[in-house]
C-alpha cells in the first residue's frame, strides 16, 4: 500500500509527498524508486519522527504500529491528522484510539475503498427492514498472506448489519460455525474467512429467510483504489479539529 499511495499521490496537482517510513525500508532510498518510478527526491526517514513535517499521516501498516503512533502524535497535542488503514484493532484498541482522538484529527477504517463503505451503508438499510427471521451471514476472502481475521471490512459489515437491528456486534455476533455447534441464534451474525492466493478483497453479506435470500458483495480488483480513497480521506480531514472520524463522515452523515 506503500507504493500504491507514493504512486497515487504523483499524480495528484494538489498533493505532495512529505516524508514516508518503513522500518525494513533502508533510510536514504529515495521513495519515487522504491514505487517504480522516477526519483522524487523525497528519500526514506530514519525514523517515523520525521513525519511529523506532514500535514496528514497515512498509516497501512500495522494495527500495533499505528495505534502507538496515534498515541505518540497525541501526545504531543498538535502535529498532522491521522490515516489509519490497517485493521485488527480489537475493543481495548479502539478506547485507546478514540482516547487519542481528543487531541488529534483520526480517521481509522477497515477499508478505505468508496465502494466497501457504500456496501456497508446497505448492509444497516437491508438488516433494519429484514427482521430477526432473516439469518445474517458475512463472508470475506483474501490473499495468503493477511493475518487476521475477520478482515476490518467483515467487522465494518457486521457493525453496520447490528446498528440496523438496533444492537451491537458484541451482543449479535455468532461463535465460529465449527464442531456441533447446535441450532443457530436467532437474529445473530455470523462470519466466515477464508485466505488463499492473491485475492485483494471480496466481501459480501447474505440475508436469508427459509425461502429466499439476498446478497450484497463488494469485490476489489485494484489495490490502488485503496489508495485513492486514503487520499480522499486526507484532504477531507486536513484542517479538521480533533475528534475520532469515519469514512461515513465524509458521506454526510
């Protein structure tokens, strides 16, 4: 995702590329190389300190690294607005986040994509006027290599699928579907994983009753448009004053 933003940002007239840091990155390698393209003169920080030059952080990388450096800007009480797009947060980590939030501009979201958080937006819609009688059922795959799971954007579907039931995923969601699990919770939601080769990203939610079903899915072809969405992110939230944001936020809503 690295990549993908130092490329995007390239081609924007009104954005321009401050810093960037990867720790298995060698500092001095200048950042438009490492992307594929024409050297930029913007070379790899030492050190994740020298962001603090930018306006907006954008961070993909990991939901420990990210939460720290939140924490860390937060601190400081002033400094850039934050980008988080990686996931794996669990409850705790979101209360850190929304504590860091007070002194900072944040926007964290399980998937950056416009198409995934529209998905989202019909998932509350079809579970507020399906009843309890309609089963809830998320599934998402991905590459080999992604390490948690359920992906950001299954929990995002399942937070948006209980806020339509009037509840919370806490008190919704289901245990795994393995083993003698006995007859499914009414009104519960469920989720299903699976990881294999290069898949991107495929999510879709399943509404069934004992006659018929409906299935809302959102599937990725393009990492870059991740890319893109981050970087709608960033000029909505620049200049914003603190406060835990949304992709939502940027709807209207």
């Amino acid at each position: 995702m690295g990549k993908e933003l130092i490329r995007a940002i390239g081609a924007q007239d009104d954005l321009s590329l401050a810093a960037g840091y990867d720790p298995f990155l060698p500092a001095g390698t200048d950042l438009g190389a490492q992307a594929g393209l024409a050297p930029v003169r913007v070379l790899a920080a030492a050190t994740d300190q020298e962001l603090d030059i930018a306006d907006v952080i954008i961070d993909f990388s990991t939901a420990t690294a990210a939460l720290l450096r939140a924490e860390r800007l937060a601190e400081r009480g002033q400094g850039p607005a934050l980008i988080i797009g990686a996931t794996g947060f669990d409850g705790a980590d979101g209360r850190r986040l929304d504590a860091a939030a007070r002194a900072i501009a944040l926007l964290q979201a399980g998937n950056m994509s416009l198409g995934a958080n529209f998905l989202c937006y019909l998932a509350e819609i079809a579970a507020r006027h399906l009843g309890a009688d309609w089963d809830i059922e998320i599934l998402e795959s991905h590459h080999r290599h992604k390490r948690d799971a359920p992906s950001g954007t299954a929990l995002m579907l399942g937070e948006a699928a209980a806020a339509g039931r009037g509840g919370t995923l806490a008190d919704l969601r289901l245990p795994a579907h393995a083993g003698l699990t006995g007859p499914r919770k009414q009104g519960g939601i469920g989720f299903a994983s699976l990881r294999g080769g290069g898949v991107i990203g495929d999510h879709a939610i399943e509404f069934a009753s004992l006659r018929e079903r409906v299935i809302l899915r959102h599937v990725a072809d393009d990492r870059s448009l991740f890319a893109d969405g981050a970087l709608a992110a960033a000029r909505w939230i620049h200049g914003r004053k603190p406060g835990r944001y949304h992709m939502r936020d940027m709807f209207g809503r």
